[in-house]
C-alpha cells in the first residue's frame, strides 16, 4: 500500500483532457512537502516531468500541467497523443517514513 | 551532457552477493545525491536509499534498511548498490536517479535517471 494513492488507469481520446490524482496525507503532502510526477514510457526507465509541483523541466511540452492543494495533486494533460500512453507516478517527501514516496502509478490509455 | 550509466543485466541463485553500479557522467558527482529506486515486475517505484557522494552521508527507506548497502566511490563517479545475501523476491530492475540541485534533499525530485539494472535472482 503506497501513502501516496492513485487510480491505477485512466485513459481519454486523442485531443482530449485527462487528470491523474494523487492523494497524500498530513505526513506527506498535507504537510506542504512538494510534489513532482513522471512518465515512463513502456520499457524505459522514468522521466521527470512535473517538479516543485507545477514547474515543467526544459523540454517538456506545456500539455502538462500540475497543481497541488492540501493532502492532493493532480497532473493533468490537455491535448491527448498517442505518445502520452505511459505510466505516470506521483513522488513526495513523508516526515513519518522520514524518506520518499511513489504513488503505485496510473497507466494512461489512449483510446 | 548528463548521463547517469548502470551496469549490466545480472542472473544471480539464492543465497548470493552482488553489487550493481550506476556510473555518471557530466557534472559534479559529488555536489548531488544520487537515489536507488526499485522497480518489481509489474509495480510501481519504490525509494531505497540516498547517498551524497562527497561525504557518504546516507539515508535509507525502512523497508530497505539493513537489506541493501548504499556505497559511492568519489574517484570514479560510481555509485553502488549491493546485496549480502539475495533472495527471490530481489528480482527487479534497479535504477540509480540524480537528486535536483536544491536546499533539503527531502524536497528535491530526480531529475537524471540511468537505463536500470535488471537484477533477476532464480535457483
């Protein structure tokens, strides 16, 4: 059981907007720790691609976006490509584990 | 260019050691903490550990503690991770991530990641 919760699937039509939720608690993100989030594409290792939940690394496409509010994030996508098919993970600090946490993951279909 | 390059796939029984590394490459190896992550067939990732090159000052998750050592060598760039004694439930691909340049590195996310280490333990 990850402290950091996700659905394990989400999926959207091309063009299309979908989000990604993640949900924390007072030990982790309801504690104000950042929250960043990465795509791994199938067979490769991961990526960053949201950090200081809502800053985008240079070359990541401004499709994707992230936001932050008490003990949840969310990362969403605008404009759906079939090259968003990947496995998106959430990533914080926990003061109880006193280390880093994963979100399980949410694999992104693209209808 | 930064590269963060992880030793080879390795088959090992039961019972053995090992010690897998992540060589990097374009910039300072000692002024970034260098993250193990774990990564089981078919699950999510997981933190294992920390370390800061420079002074070895190193940071384990609980669930990895006394199971795994978290090792750097300065001379080389190479940071290490490394079993006493496998079991079946090692199997998994191991990547070795750089910590962001930043204050605390409680906050800072990964932003260099090497290709992994499969690690596959089988009598």
């Amino acid at each position: 059981q990850s402290m950091l919760t996700q659905p394990p699937s989400v999926s959207g039509a091309p063009g299309q907007r979908v989000t990604i939720s993640c949900t924390g608690s007072s030990s982790n993100l309801g504690a104000g720790y950042d929250v960043h989030w990465y795509q791994q594409l199938p067979g490769t290792a991961p990526k960053l691609l949201i950090y200081g939940n809502n800053n985008r690394p240079a070359g990541v496409p401004d499709r994707f976006s992230g936001s932050k509010s008490g003990t949840s994030a969310s990362l969403a996508i605008t404009g759906l490509q079939a090259e968003d098919e990947a496995d998106y993970s959430c990533q914080s600090y926990d003061s109880t584990l006193s280390g880093s946490v994963f979100g399980g993951g949410t694999k992104l279909t693209v209808l | 260019e930064v590269q963060l390059v992880h030793s080879g796939a390795e088959v090992k029984k039961p019972g053995e050691s090992l010690k897998i590394s992540c060589k990097v490459s374009g910039y300072s190896f000692t002024t970034y903490w260098i993250a193990w992550v774990r990564q089981m067939p078919g699950k999510g990732l997981e933190w294992m550990g920390i370390i800061y090159p420079s002074d070895s000052d190193t940071r384990y998750s609980p669930s990895f503690q006394g199971q795994v050592t978290i090792s750097a060598d300065k001379s080389i760039s190479t940071a290490y991770l490394q079993w006493s004694s496998l079991k079946a439930s090692d199997t998994a691909m191991y990547y070795c991530a750089r910590l962001m340049r930043g204050s605390g590195w409680y906050a800072l996310a990964f932003d260099y990641w090497g290709q992994g280490t499969l690690v596959t333990v089988t009598s």
